[in-house]
C-alpha cells in the first residue's frame, strides 16, 4: 500500500520520507501525538488501513473499519501563537474538499466545523490537536482525518447507516483508497505551505453548508435554535439569535435542521 501511494505523489514531493503506513494502529492521531512529543519533524504523515480506537470530537469514536477508508493524522509545526492558528479545522476542510474533488470527482460540502458531508450523510471528519510550550506558542498541531472511501449503505452499522456515506456511494464509482490518500497528502502539503494565506476563511464559506441554516446549539442543558449567517475569520460560526442579537461560537455541539436526524 505504502509504495501504491508514493507512487501516486508528484514528482519531488517535499514529504515523500516521512510518510508511514499501517495496516492497524489505535488511532493515527494518538501515535501522532507520541511522535511529535518525541521530535518527529514538521509534515510526517501517518496512514492507516484500520484503527481499533479512532478518536473524534467530543469524546466521540470514530468508525475505521479494516479496508474502507483512510485514516491520516499529520504532525504541522507552523511555529507561531495559538491564536494564528484558529482557522486550522476550516482550512483542513477546504483542504479535504480539494482532495475528495481531486480523487473521487465530486466536491463535498462541510458541517460546520469539521464533518464533510454527501447531502445529509456524513463522509468523514476532523479531529485537530494542539501542543502548546510554556510561551504559548504551539509546539505541534496533528490534524487527524478519516474519509469513508469503500462502502455501500450495507457496510456501516445498522445504528449510523441512514447518516453515513462514503466517497464510492457519491461518486457512483469505486475510489480506491491508495488514489484517496495521496491525493489528502498532497492537498495538506499545498495547504501547509500556504496556511498563512488569507483566504481560507472565503473558501471555508463556499464550502460551509451550515451556512445560512437552522441550527440549535447545545451548551451542558441548555438548547437555544439560531440561523447560522457566516463563519468569522477565525472559523467560529456567527449565529442570528430570534431577538435578533449575533453570537460568535466556537464550543458546543451544533446541530443543524436537516442534517443527521433533527429535525
Ligand atoms: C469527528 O468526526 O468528530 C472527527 C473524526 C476524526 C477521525 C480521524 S481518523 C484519523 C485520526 N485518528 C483518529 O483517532 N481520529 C482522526
């Protein structure tokens, strides 16, 4: 698999040697955090065929099962404050968009903040930590990301079946994984090198179906329902609240009308 996707990665490309793949791990993510707490450099990239404890938001497990998708965790290390990089979720986003469009043909769309979507169906997620030193500058990000590539309806559990997808049930044609994954490095590489760009927020926008959408939030107990109108420059999402006053938020869980069951 490992030479399959190297193969498939433009000439000269900068992080072709610090790509490693395995066929099981626990989560990418965790064995990316153990790496970069031990000096692994700026673009090491992890891939797995198979995680037994894939991690999402909240707490959350994320669904990897053997052969049906990629799951990739990269080690960035921009070397600047925390607060530089709080559009990191949103450009990965773009950024996994770009690559879906570049492997599988179509362009998926985004719940804000970090599911890309088929219509209501959940393809895949991001899951971003930060190591901060004692300055407060970060010492390393791992982006984690995990893309349903193989499955038909009947492949996912009972349980998550009717809100989940994968890339072949969208593009109506197979998506090899091995085409996926070079094409999710490649895109991390051009993103990584222009993360400083302006212009993340813009395309997050394009991208971003919660945009413009019914949504209610959930903070402890405490639901309140808004319109979602935008997304600021730092990826929290504005919401229009029914006496007409505009919160940013960044925390909590929102849920969108339409989307995975609420209705
Ligand atoms: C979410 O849906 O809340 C985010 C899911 C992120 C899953 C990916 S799979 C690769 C990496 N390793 C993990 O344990 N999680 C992320």
């Amino acid at each position: 698999m490992i030479d399959l996707i190297l193969s498939l990665l433009p000439p000269g490309f900068p992080w072709r040697d610090s790509i490693h793949y395995f066929p099981t791990i626990d989560s990418t993510n965790t064995q990316a955090k153990h790496l970069a707490a031990q000096g692994a450099p700026h673009g090491t990239v992890l891939i797995a065929g198979h995680q037994t404890g894939g991690r999402g938001r909240l707490g959350r497990s994320f669904h990897s099962p053997e052969g049906m998708g990629i799951y990739l965790s990269v080690i960035l290390r921009p070397g600047c404050p925390a607060k530089d990089l709080m559009h990191l979720t949103c450009a990965t986003g773009v950024t996994m968009c770009d690559a879906v469009e570049a492997a599988a043909g179509f362009r998926p769309g985004i719940k804000w903040t970090n599911d890309l979507l088929w219509g209501k169906r959940k393809l895949g997620g991001i899951l971003t930590e930060l190591s901060l030193k004692p300055d407060g500058s970060v010492d390393y990000a791992v982006v984690g990301i995990g893309l349903n590539c193989c499955q038909q309806e009947a492949d996912f559990p009972e349980d998550i079946r009717h809100i989940a997808a994968s890339l072949s049930m969208a593009a109506g044609h197979p998506v090899a994984p091995a085409q996926l994954a070079a094409a999710m490095v490649t895109a991390l590489e051009a993103m990584a090198a222009a993360f400083f760009a302006p212009n993340w927020i813009t395309r997050y926008q394009k991208d971003c179906l919660t945009v413009g959408k019914e949504i209610s939030l959930v903070r402890g107990d405490t639901v309140r329902h808004g319109l979602a109108v935008g997304v600021d420059a730092e990826g929290a999402l504005i919401v229009r609240f029914p006496d007409g006053h505009e919160e940013a938020v960044s925390s909590g869980e929102v849920s969108v009308r339409g989307m995975y069951g609420y209705v």
